[in-house]
C-alpha cells in the first residue's frame, strides 16, 4: 500500500513541476459558446424598435416583457404565453424578489413568511446560489439526499411536507446542478399531487437547462402547471427560467412562469419596484432566435462544442478512476458529479489547489456547505479548453487516488 | 359671476366638440427625444466586447458594473467611481431593493426594519411611485409640505427627526418630481447634519435629474456623500440616479451610491441576488456616450426638443390662469407644477378626462393620494408634440376656471 502512495505522491509532485493554472468550478459558457451568439451584439435595432403590437420598446412600460419573445419561450417551456413573464438578466433575481415577496407580503392567501419559523426541502448535491439565497433570506434549510439511483426520496420528501414550516422546495429539473439527473412524470406528477401541511407550500422549479441537451433525445418539458392543476394544487409550482446558458450569459433574459393566481400575485409586488424590464434586450433576443426552432438548432450548436468535453470528462475518470469513485453521465446541463470515496472529498479539492487546478470546494453543493460524506465534488466542464479539460481532470484524478491512500495509509 | 360660468361652459362645450385625445399625464420622453439615441441601437459590439482591462463582459460576473460607465457618472454626479455602482434598467428597482435590504437584514450596526414602526419623511408634492412603493412595503408615509418659496421646510423636518420612527426621507435634489426645485447647498448641508434619534436614517437622494437642465446654467450636483461625511454623519446618504431620462427610457442602467460601508452592505445583499448587471448594456452606453461631457452635449439635445414645450406651458398658462393660479418655472427636469385654487383640482382633472385630455390625478403626488388644499395638478409636458401640448394645455386653463367658477357659483 505504502507503495501505491508513494508512487501517487511522485505523479503528484510532477503535476506540480507543470505549474499548472486550470480552473473547473465556474458553470460558465466558453467563449467559443458566447460567439455563438455574437450575431446578438450586431443587431440593428435603429430601423425598427417596435414590437408586434406596434408598442416603441424605447421608451417605459411593459411590465410582462416583449410578446414576441414570451411566445418562443412559452412553447419551449410549455406554458400558456398568458402566465409567462419576461424580465430581467437574471433568474436568480426573480427566485430572490419571489422570496422576498413571500417574506413581506405572505403568498395569496397567506401571513408574511419574515418572523416564522420557515423552512425550504432542498435535494443535496444541489444549486450552491439556491442555498445561498436561502440561507441569506433567514429561510431553514432541510437537506434531502437524493436516492442511490439518482431520482428524488419522495417517501421522505412527503414526510417532510407534513411540517407546516416546509414552505418552499428547490428543484432544477432537468439536467440537475449538479448531479445532471431529470424528474420524470410520475415524480413530477407526485410532487404536486402530495398532501402539504403548508398551504402556501411552493415549488421552485428552476429549470435553467430546460433546452440543454447533449444527446439526440430532446424531451419537451413536462407540463408541470398542467399537472399541479390536474392534481387540484394549480398554485404549486413556480416555473424559472434564462437564455443565460442559451445567450450571452450575463446579458440575457429570466423568465417566470405559474399559475394565473400566482402570476397576479408576482405582478401586483413587481409593479411598484420597476415600471418594467429592458424590452430592446427581449427584442433582441425575439430576433435573433426567431422561433422555438431557431432557439432548438442554436442549443445543438452549443452541445457540438460542449458535449465533446462531457466526453474528455467520462473518458478520464473511467481510466483513472473506475473502482475507486462514481460519476454521472449527463444527458444535458453543465456538470459533473463525481462521488469520490468517503472522506476524501476536501483533501482532494485541497490537494488540486495547491498544485494550480481550482475545483469547486467540496461541500458547495449541500445546504450549508455539509456534505455529510465529503465525497461529492462537482466539476464544471464547459469553461476550459478541451486541452485545459484534459489536463485539469487527470490532476484531480490524481488528487483523489492520492486523498484515498492517504487516508488509507493513515489508518483512520 | 353667472354670465362668466356660462361663457366658461360653452367654452368647454366647444371643447368637447373636438373630440380631443391627448395626454399630459406620463413623464415620459418623446419619440424625438428617444431618436436622439438611436446610434445606441446600432452599436455593434460584436468586434469588442471587452472592457478596459479585457474582461469578456459576454459572461457571468462584475457586480459593480463597467467601470469605463461608472466613471463618466462619478464625473457627472460628484461620486468617487468606488462608491458608484451600475446596475439594471430601473433605479426604482434599486430604491425598492434597497429598502427590501434593511426590511430583511436592517441597516449597518441596526436591526430588520420589518414588525416595526418605521416612517419615512416624504416632502410633498413629491414623485407618486417613490410613494406607491413605501406604502406597498409597508412604511408609513409623513408628507412634509414645501414652503411658500418652495423650499424644503427644514424645522419641520428636524423636528420629525426627533422620532426614532423616522429611518427614511425620500427627497429629488435637482428638478424635483414634481415641483422643479432643487436643494442648495445650505439646505443639503443642514439634511446630512441634522441631529437624527434614528441611527439608522437614510436620505434617499434620488438624483433622477441630474444633467437634465433647461437652461444656460448647468450646475454640479452638490457632493452630498462629501457634505455628510464633514457633518459627521457619513452613512446618512442613498444615491440613485439613471439614464432613463438620458437615453432609452425602458433601456437605460441605473446607479447607486453611497459611502464605503452603504456600499459594502449593498453589495453584500446584491450578492445573493444576482451574478452580476447586464454588462453589455453598460458597455454600449459607455460606447454612446464617450465620456462626461458626451451625456453634456447629448443633453443640450434634449433640451432644445424640451425647453420650447415648458415655454408653450409657461405662455399658456400665463395668458388664462394669471390671477386664477400660480405654477412652477422649472430650469430643468420634467414637470410643472400648476396650483389651482384650493377645493378645485380634481373637478378641474375630471372636466378635462371628460374631453379627451387626461391629466395625472389630482392628489397622485400626495402620500396616500392626499392633497390637502385639492390645488397640485401635475403637467408633463415632455411626450405630446407642440401642438397636442398646446391644445392639452388650453383645455386644462379652461377647466381649471370652469371649476373654480363652479365653485363660486356653489357659494360653498
């Protein structure tokens, strides 16, 4: 065994002489992805700025965002234009303001959420921003594993909802960050037909990858306000959305989708803190997509730069890392979940640091930072080169095979 | 007194006749106006969308904002470029956040705002969605009316001061929504020094008109950042400003700034809510513009498109309501402000909606709607053409006189 670290330790100390400076912990598009869409910064809006309806989009107003662009994201999200907003740059900002709504005004029918004991079901590894925000907005986070074949715990998931504090819980999905796994209609279906002891009870359904596909099977959403409506709970589900993955990532469009109930709800608190968002981004993006179809065709050509890196990814950790870790194989989204043994998780992280290569820090994917194993570390494929790829994922190979015999020559 | 009545309704009779529709109510630019930045709408970003020091503002991240648009708006607004933050498309947004922030977390050194008795001073006449938004948030409004020389009345205000309640002021130091006022400096330097019982008060200085002058003189924005931090009080002040007014009214970026620790615990907050601005618009504003003096010249522009309708206003109303009403004579900005004698103002509205000629209501630039005397009728003359303004303004004369000699006749 001592020779196996040892030998580790020597393939280590030679990453280091590299000086290596490689980073995969940023879910961010390539730049090879952002040009893309660089038709997007040429358009020419100075001959005609005006929207179907004939409205001038210089000029204020419009809180439900630009038709045109509702209409190509209603049939790719598949909700009813009617109950699809678009607003600003940032999904994120709407989950926030939806939050914050719910905090100092209470949902239709309910008390302010601020001064209770409230609590969020949150599916770990997930989204670090989700936890951020929620924890940031004093909201109780409850950590709930996902099961050993991937798909959420709906026995304990119910169990929970039992708590009259569980208002809220976090869901990506499709393409999940970070595990990459998709909810399937029966789940779905489960998920919004479940008795709640909260009658306010909301899921976030933030489905960010919705049209992120890296394989030939392009399934269409599920029709989740379809069937919270069926289930009788229309009002449980808050679909969000962004061309941030799709366009440019920091200058897109967020987009926010429920019940005609909720969709009041959210516009009744949005009107008095905006007199609406930025409607020449909306028509920029109407006209440089514009249909469904063009969005469809333009997601292939990001899944021809990204899906080889998907690839490089599963290659390396099938050569250095079968029998000691597991990893999935999404078919869609942004990342990576490998599950490195028991307790070797942040040494790994730790020890790829220290030799140049910054991963995300073990941790990030569960409600505060606790993964109860310190095993998942996620990595983040898209932002490198294929060569920075390469080289990035055989060091972290390296640093978990070394973190495990470490840790098994040390007896603990 | 008969004989004039009825000269007045067969006046406003032949009014009526003309089937008129125009509208005085929006503050909104004209398509003219909005045409003097359409160079905006073909700037083409696609050969460099870089900033200064080469960051790709296509992806996530920079919460600041551009800097090369933070420092032509430091120049403009007399704030260090560190203090100054860009951000989204509505500065009502940020004023909205930024009370939502210290209802959640409370101030620097305070406690949540939120289950509490918290007030804010609002000087009235004043800008109806500043007023919309704290009462949708739950603050309870205090009007401080405006002294007879429409200055603000600073003994009232300290004397308020005085209640630990008071954590808020709203105030528009240049060109005041509605009024045209602006603070000078002994006046600011009396607000940032002012004994407050609430550690936490802020003035919110929404500075939405800034460059927006209507004459030769073009005054500096008074250093209120730099005036409260000589008086001791360095956190008292919230600065917000746009170019909604500048350049694209739905489409523009907005500002805040404040002292080193408002912005530290600004940011701190914006930190879980966003990834970052829509850089890209930054950059193209920051294209448009050039520098400081660009936005100088550009708002020579509007003046030239602007100043001859505050002039129709001003001749109108000098021609029928002298002796029957004052009104304000604005240097810069966006609205008069027409006092008509007291009990009439909203019959005078409720004539003129009844031919065609829609008037803000009266009462909307009151907190709670409420005008006291029922005199302030709000006139934004920027969106109609010359001749719509005119024939909107000569409508409004007659019905002002057509109330108040209705009023007369009442004998009440």
């Amino acid at each position: 065994m001592t020779s196996r670290l040892e030998s580790l330790r020597e393939e280590y100390q030679a990453l280091r002489a590299q000086d290596l400076s490689l980073d995969l912990t940023r879910g961010k598009p390539s730049a090879a992805q952002l040009d893309l869409s660089n038709a997007l910064l040429d358009i020419d809006l100075g001959a005609d700025y005006r929207d179907a309806s004939g409205t001038d989009l210089r000029n204020y107003g419009g809180t439900d965002g630009v038709v045109e662009l509702r209409e190509i994201f209603a049939e790719l999200l598949g909700i009813p234009v009617a109950q699809l907003l678009a607003a600003g740059n940032a999904s994120l900002q709407l989950m926030h303001d939806t939050i914050v709504f719910a905090l100092l005004h209470g949902l239709p029918g309910g008390e302010p959420w601020f001064g209770q004991d409230v609590a969020f079901l949150c599916p770990a590894p997930g989204y670090d921003r989700h936890f951020a925000l929620t924890q940031a907005l004093g909201i109780r986070m409850i950590a709930v594993p996902y099961l050993a074949d991937g798909s959420l715990d709906l026995a304990a998931i119910e169990k929970h909802l039992a708590d009259p504090a569980v208002r809220g819980m976090w869901l990506v999905p499709m393409y999940a960050n970070p595990t990459g796994s998709t909810v399937d209609e029966a789940t779905a279906r489960a998920l919004v037909a479940m008795p709640a002891a909260a009658r306010d009870f909301r899921i976030f359904w933030d489905n960010a990858y919705a049209v992120h596909h890296l394989s030939d099977d392009e399934p269409a959403p599920l029709d989740i306000l379809g069937f919270a409506e069926e289930a009788g709970n229309p009002d449980r589900v808050f679909v969000f959305a962004s061309t941030s993955k799709i366009t440019q990532a920091g200058s897109g469009v967020s987009f926010f989708g429920s019940s005609p109930a909720n969709v009041a709800w959210h516009k009744k608190h949005t009107s008095v803190q905006t007199i609406g968002p930025d409607k020449l981004s909306h028509l920029r993006h109407a006209r440089f997509f514009g249909d469904a179809e063009g969005v469809r065709a333009h997601m292939r050509k990001h899944r021809e730069l990204v899906a080889p890196k998907f690839a490089i990814v599963d290659r390396i950790l099938t050569e250095r890392l079968s029998g000691h870790a597991t990893w999935t194989k999404p078919s869609g989204g942004y990342f990576v979940t490998l599950v490195a043994p028991a307790r070797t998780a942040s040494r790994a992280v730790e020890l790829a640091k220290s030799i140049g290569v910054a991963i995300t820090p073990a941790g990030a994917a569960f409600p505060y930072g606790d993964d109860p194993h310190d095993s998942v570390i996620r990595i983040a494929p898209t932002m490198p080169t294929e060569a920075e790829l390469e080289a990035a994922i055989e060091a972290l190979c390296v640093c978990v095979l070394l973190a495990e015999a470490e840790l098994e020559a040390s007896g603990r």
